[in-house]
C-alpha cells in the first residue's frame, strides 16, 4: 500500500509550464509545434519568417532522442521543451522571437531589418541619474502590471491538449519573472532519487548562464514594453562600500521599515509563488502566477546587517578570488566541488568553502558542508535572513533569502546583473575556453541542452559567449565610454535619454 501511494505521488509529482501565446492554442499544443507566422512583418510572411524576401528562420524539429527522457515523469523540464513542443522557429542570426520576427539580442537596431549590430551599456546603480531611476521605475511599475507575452498553464502536464489550454492563465511580464524562476529552481523531486535533484538554474554549471538568459529575457520584454531598444539593466556592485546601502532609500530601490520594503515603487507590491515551505511535503505545489502569495515584500529583517560596513559583505578582494580560478567548474559539478580553485563557477555562486571558516569540522575541509556565504550566495543572505546561523522566522524573513522566490525583490535583478558582469570579466580573461563537457553534469545544465523552460531555444553553450554578441556591456563606470572594447569598433553614437547610446559596429 505505501509502495502504491509513493507511485501515484510519483505519477502526480508534476510541472505545469510557460506557453509562447501564439502557441497557446489546442491545434498547437496538439501538434506539438511552436512556429508562429509573424504576420505583422506581411501577409503569407511563413512560419517563423520563413517565406519572407529574405527568410527569417525556419520550423525546425527539436533534436532531442526520446529515448533520453521518460515521459512518464512528466516533468516538462527534463529535456526542455519536448514534452509541450516537438518543433520550434530556429531564427537566422540576426532575428529573434517566438516567430523570428524580433531582432536578435546582437542585432537589436531598432528596425525590422535587424541590420546593425548593437552595443549598449549596463550602467552601475551609481551611475544613474535620477532621470535613470524615474524610467527604470516606470519599467518595473509598467511590466508589474502589463500581460505577459506567454500563458502559464496552471495543471499539472497531461496529454490531452484541451486540459492544458483550459488551464491557461496570463500573467503580468514581472510576476511571470518571479514564476519562471520558481519553475526552474523547485525541487519538485519526491522519489528522493538523488539523481533526480531538480534545480535546472542553481548547484549546477548552467548557474550563470541560465541567469543571462534570465536576465536577457526581462530586458527584451521591458524593452518592448517601453519602445526603448536601447534599455539595459543597471547592476549594483556591492563589493564598493559606497554602492552596498545606497540603493536603500525610497526613490531607488526601497527602504526597509521593519524588515518591510517602502518606497515609491513599491506601493501595492505583491509577491507570488513565495510561500514557507518549512514542513510541507514534497512536491512544491504548482504556483499560479496570477494569485498574490499575500506576504509583503519583505528585505533586511535586521537592518544591522544591511549596513554597508558588515564585514559580511563579499569585498572586491573576493571576487578576485574568484576570477583567479582559471577552470570555469568540475566534477562533481554541483555545490560540493571540493577545491575552490577547481570551480569558477562554484566560488562565484557562492557554495565554496574557505578553510579558515573550518574550525575542526573535518566534513568542511572537502567541501561537505553548508557554508553558502560567498559572492553570490552571500548577498541573498544579508538581504534575506542576515545570518544563516540564527535565521528569523518565516513571516521575517526576507524574499531574497528563498532561491526559488528571490526575483519578487527587484533588487534580484541589479544582484544579478553584477553576478553577470563577473561572469563577463572572466570570459574575456580566458578566451576560447570551451563550456564543460562532462556527463557527470547534471540534465538541465549540460552544454547543449536547451536552457529550461525558454522559447526560443538557446543552449547554455550559446550564453556561453561575451556580451557583445548579445548587445550589452557591463561599463565600468565614470570612466565609461573609454575603456570598453579589447576589440575593433567604431563608436558612432553617444549618451542618450537614459542609459546612453552607444551604436557598435563591426
Ligand atoms: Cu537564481
């Protein structure tokens, strides 16, 4: 009997998933085919362009073996996107989108044509004018409240097409944010196979490239959203003392009053897909992204440890650490790579163990232990609990303290664009090195897979590159434009409305 209730739990221990919205119909979902028309680029324009003067991309089948994934798990994550989509647009290199009827991310030019390839700054939060701070507010606020470009289906898998478009819910494009996040990093794994380990973003060596995506899709979208191709977003270097508590006030990004986060952004600021998960069985329940959490946005339970001075905050000095390791990740390519000096990839999520933080634990000195306060992992900590040894409970804890959850806080996002400028720094330091082949990494991470759960298609391999071949930079601040490029370019253009414009070409 208790083999039985293991095996329904098995059978039920599901996730639902994103659809592109002009996929999100029965006809679609039953052919297993996402390859829109992009009509508004002209009549009989084609599956993904295709048909057009010059062809845009093609309906290309997915090739993932199916004999790699068991269908029975229905876990839509395993092997991403086959289980919804057999057939999806493959975009030639300048266009992009669902139906390839954007630009790519490199080409993004502002014209249909998407001839021109561009290149605009990421600026550092201390950079931004007030000006910079007004538009980005107005972004968040905007996509906090504008439907996505996707539907989110709210059962569990089934094969039967007319159940999942029943259950099809549109979310606003940030709560979509927080949910495509939570989709990828819960655990939703109940036959405790340790195999099975589901977190397809965090742990792993997809970790920094899962986020550029991450990070590449919400600029996209408030990209749209605000008629401005040349938005990018800011990050917050939190090594320099003088960027750590700045950000903390009620025109930037919020005050903390009592661990609640106030300010002019925040009003009526509801979280979704946040719950306390202390207890609770597995599997984390599917989150509808439409339906509020009903907890407040909350950051700093305890404002001492907020204070730029806590020497708990990772230094420039850490992060050259990290930088200095020259092999991006190893075995066993998870959070428990045994040497620091092994893993890029592992110091700079933070999972690395610093053998004066040992004491006598002999676990500790093969990295088989919890210490998670480094670079990444240790600023969702301050910002989260304050301190992992005596965390406050649930009800005080901070959003970004919850893996799956911490993109409700917008503060996710600057943290992130700076875990991506170290990224940056390091592929322009080792040139060429090849993303870790290894069939000891876990699904969800390895080179080719498709990285969970995006449509269009891009492979960790394909994020694996620097940043000019998505359009961004990371500048450098004051010193912005004159240190940029170790490449040819011809800057032609200069600083505009609010992030400044720089048009690259190659
Ligand atoms: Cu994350």
């Amino acid at each position: 009997m208790l083999f039985l209730v293991f095996y329904l739990a098995a059978v039920v221990a599901v996730v639902n998933a994103i659809i592109p919205l002009p996929c999100a119909n029965v006809e679609d979902l039953r052919a297993r085919e996402c390859c829109p028309t992009p009509d508004y680029l002209g009549q009989n324009a084609g599956p993904c362009g295709s048909k057009l003067p010059e062809s845009r991309g093609s309906c290309k089948a997915i090739e993932i073996p199916e004999s790699e994934y068991n269908s029975s798990e229905k876990d839509v994550r395993k092997k991403w996107p086959i289980q919804y989509f057999k057939f999806t647009c493959v975009c030639n290199e300048t266009f992009g989108g669902v139906d390839c009827g954007e630009c790519s991310y490199a080409y993004n030019d502002n014209t249909t044509e998407c001839t021109t390839k561009t290149l605009f700054p990421r600026l550092p939060v201390s950079e931004m004018s007030s000006n910079d701070w007004r538009v980005y507010h107005n972004a968040l606020r905007s996509i906090k409240g504008s439907p996505a470009r996707y539907m989110v289906a709210t059962s569990p898998f089934s094969d039967d097409p007319q159940v999942v478009n029943d259950s099809l819910v549109q979310p606003t494009t940030y709560d979509l944010f927080v949910w495509l996040h939570h989709f990828v990093a819960k655990d939703n794994d109940i036959t405790l196979n340790t195999d099975d380990f589901t977190d397809y973003a965090h742990e792993g060596t997809g970790f920094p490239t899962w986020h550029r995506l991450f990070l590449l899709w919400l600029e996209r979208e408030i990209q749209i959203e605000i008629s401005d191709h040349t938005f990018r977003l800011p990050y917050w270097d939190w090594t320099q003392p003088s960027q750590r508590e700045s950000i903390f006030t009620r025109d930037k990004l919020g005050e903390h009053l009592n661990g609640e986060v106030v300010g002019d952004l925040f009003t009526n600021w509801e979280t979704h897909c946040w719950e306390d998960i202390t207890g609770k069985s597995y599997p984390i329940p599917i989150c509808d992204p439409t339906v509020s959490s009903g907890e407040t946005l909350r950051r700093c339970p305890c404002d001492t440890f907020c204070k730029k001075d806590n020497p708990n905050w990772p230094s420039e000095a850490d992060v050259n650490d990290a930088l200095a390791v020259k092999t991006y990740d190893d075995k066993p390519y998870d959070r428990y790579v045994p040497s620091r000096d092994n893993s890029f990839r592992n110091f700079m999520e933070g999972f690395v163990v610093n053998p004066d933080d040992c004491g006598s634990d002999p676990l500790c000195s093969i990295g088989k232990v919890n210490i998670t306060r480094k670079l990444h992992n240790s600023v969702h900590i301050l910002l989260g609990v304050g301190d992992v040894k005596d965390p406050p409970p649930f009800e005080y804890q901070g959003v970004m303290a919850c893996v799956a959850a911490s993109p409700n806080d917008p503060v996710f996002i600057n943290h992130h664009a700076n875990i991506d400028c170290i990224l940056e720094k390091w592929l322009w330091e080792n040139p060429n090195t090849p993303y870790p082949q290894c069939y000891k990494i876990r699904q969800g991470h390895r080179g080719n897979d498709y990285i969970v759960p995006f449509i269009p298609l891009y492979t960790h391999e394909d994020m694996f590159k620097t940043a000019d071949n998505f359009g961004y930079e990371c500048s450098t601040g004051s010193s912005y434009p004159l240190q940029l490029h170790a490449y040819n370019s011809i800057i032609i253009g200069m600083t505009a409305a609010s992030v400044g414009l720089i048009m690259h070409v190659l």
